[in-house]
C-alpha cells in the first residue's frame, strides 16, 4: 500500500498539534486545581480569562475549557453576566463540608497511621519544619502551601484510590477559604495538630492520628465560622497570587 507522504505529515502534524494542546491543558488545569486547593485564590475572586491566558503564554481556549470544567466540579461558580469566580461559602456550606472532611480525612489519617514507615514520618516532619518556618515568618503562601502538601502527604499513603480523588474534591471547594483563616488573630496557626499527628505516627497509633486530624480540620472550621458572615466569608481585596505559587 502506498502511503502519501504529504497525507501522513499532515497527520503528524494533526496529531502534534492535539499532543500540544493536551499538554497546555493538562499544565493548566494542575494549576488551577492547585491554586485553589492552597488557597492562592480568594472567595469572590473573578478569573480573568485572558490575565490568566497572558500568564500561562497561551490562548484563552484552554483556560476557558478548564473554567468550565471547575464550575461543573463546584469549585468554581459561573455569575449572571458570565464571568466566573470563586465561590463564596456560607456558614451552612462551610460546616457541611468541614463535617465531611472528619470523615473522609479522619479515615485516610487512620489507614496511613497503619501503613507508615519511618520515610513517611521523616517526610512529614521536614514538611511541618517547612510550614513551622513559614508561619514564623508570616510567609501566608507558603503557610497555605506546606499545610496542604502535609495533610496530602498523609493521606496518599493511605494508598485508597476511593479516598483521594474524594478528598480532593473538598479541599478545591473549601482550599480558597483557608487564606482567611490565617488573619484571625484570635485563632493563630501553629501547627500543634500537626505535630501530635507526627507522634501517633511514631507511635503507630491510628486513633490517635485520626484524632489529631479531625481537631485540626474542627479547629480551622471554627475559626472560619467565626468571621463568616451571612453571605459567607468574603475578603475586602481578592486579587489572588498572580501566579507565584509551586504546583
């Protein structure tokens, strides 16, 4: 069989051109998971379509298909004049998915108790020195960020397939509230939960990793609950992190 040899780079080319555009919107969408997961985005916050674009270095296309993507995953909210935004939790909402977080987190906490090895815990503890450092400095992207990649780090050892994507899911929908509650002055980080967790990890105590993780996700969400108003929590600025953080 003959091959036209015009035909066939024409789909290469094709091809190329769909391999490239999966890359861009797989790069894209990692980002915007995680910025939100961390709370590099605000509650109320618009996404701008084409600042987003610009920072990317590409079309607004795939940016728009992953906007449309996070609204139907409920991260993301789409307003009455077609912009998209990060939602605002009400109380209701807020406490909602802080119940389930004891749950599904509790639960990943307690199998990876069971699971861990002395490389897990020595992870864990470098990452917690991280966040203890950023917290001493008021470095709040930072914060946000070792806080996250501890609790995952946790719960990826838990090695459930069910759980992660599950847990995931929560925190996109929650992540963009936890910048708030590193301006409650009443209510300071410290990561002490943390630590309590690292010791029931050495001592392998799986009730006691599941309780430190359940007061820790309780104590945030009271502290939340303690500035949400009745629209819920809502920043007087929500400008975001203008792409700075690692993902």
């Amino acid at each position: 069989m003959r091959i036209d040899k015009t035909e066939d780079a024409s789909n290469g080319g094709t091809e190329t051109a769909k391999k490239e555009r999966g890359h861009v919107h797989g790069h894209v969408l990692r980002y915007m998971r995680r910025g939100l997961m961390v709370g590099a985005f605000l509650p109320g916050q618009v996404m701008s379509l084409r600042k987003l674009a610009a920072g990317f270095g590409t079309s607004p296309m795939p940016v728009r298909e992953v906007l449309s993507r996070l609204v139907a995953a409920n991260a993301l909210e789409e307003t009455k004049g077609g912009s998209v935004r990060v939602p605002r939790l009400s109380p209701e909402k807020l406490s909602d998915l802080f119940a389930v977080r004891e749950m599904l987190e509790g639960m990943a906490a307690e199998l990876a108790a069971k699971r861990a090895s002395p490389a897990l815990i020595s992870e864990l503890a470098a990452i917690n020195k991280q966040l203890l450092v950023a917290i001493e400095k008021r470095d709040i992207l930072n914060c946000l960020s070792f806080n996250q990649k501890f609790h995952f780090t946790l719960y990826e050892a838990a090695a459930s397939d069910v759980l992660m994507p599950l847990i995931e899911s929560l925190w996109l929908q929650f992540g963009p509230t936890m910048y708030m509650s590193l301006l409650i002055p009443s209510m300071p980080w410290n990561a002490s939960d943390h630590e309590d967790i690292l010791a029931a990890l050495k001592d392998g105590n799986a009730a006691a990793a599941k309780k430190g993780i359940v007061h820790d996700i309780r104590t945030t969400c009271k502290a939340l609950l303690s500035v949400a108003g009745s629209q819920g929590i809502e920043l007087p600025f929500a400008q975001g992190a203008d792409l700075q953080f690692d993902y």
